[in-house]
C-alpha cells in the first residue's frame, strides 16, 4: 500500500492565478517604470505650420498611447451600442416567448369543459 502524502502547501487554483496575476502585474510596472526612466531625454516633436513641442520622450509615448485607446474605444462605441439594442429586442422577444409559453401550459392544464367533451365523443 502506498502512503498518500498530504498536500501541507495546496493553494487553490483561483488564488494561485490571482498570485501569479499580481506578481505579472508587477514585473511589468516595474518594466514600463524601468523603461520610463531610461527616456527622460527631452525631444523635439515637430508639428504642422511650423510648430514643434518639447517634452521628455515618455511623456510624448504616453500621450500618444492615451490618444490611441481613446480612439480605438471611440471606434467601437458603435458597435457596443449596436450589440446592445440588439440583446435588448432579444430580452423583450425571449420575455414574450415565455409568457405565450407559460400560458399555453396553464390552459393545457386546466381540465376540459363539461360541454366541450361531450361535442367530442358526440353525445
């Protein structure tokens, strides 16, 4: 018989993924922290019409990283609000489905009417 060996050190699955999570979550802050202070340099961004801005490197990545998520949520606000009237004609259509669903099963169990049972066997 072999001895079963008692698991002195489980963690469960969801909280080991939460740790491992976190601890991804803080390698790459550290990353991007590390990256940001390496690129403190100031550069030159040249604009249109003869304009140009200084800013250190970092600053210009990030501003350029918010303006991109920013239009790429403005991109699909379409489209959620599309999916979202959508699933709400499929709620009110689902709704009705199952009330017609639910009556026809309280009609289906009520007894038959005396009258209409004796049409049927034709007395």
């Amino acid at each position: 018989m072999g001895v079963k060996c008692p698991h002195v050190f489980f963690i469960d699955p969801p909280a080991l993924m939460k740790i491992i999570f976190k601890l991804f979550a803080i390698g790459l802050f550290l990353t991007f922290f590390g990256f940001a202070l390496k690129n403190t340099d100031e550069v030159v961004l040249h604009l249109f019409w003869n304009t140009s801005a200084k800013a250190p490197l970092i600053l210009l990545l990030l501003a350029f990283f918010i303006a991109g998520a920013a239009l790429g949520v403005l991109a699909m606000t379409s489209t959620v609000l599309r999916y979202r009237q959508t699933l709400t004609r499929q709620k009110k259509e689902t709704e009705q489905q199952r009330k017609a669903a639910e009556t026809i099963a309280r009609v289906r169990a009520q007894p038959p009417m005396p009258d209409a049972v004796m049409e049927q066997i034709s007395l």
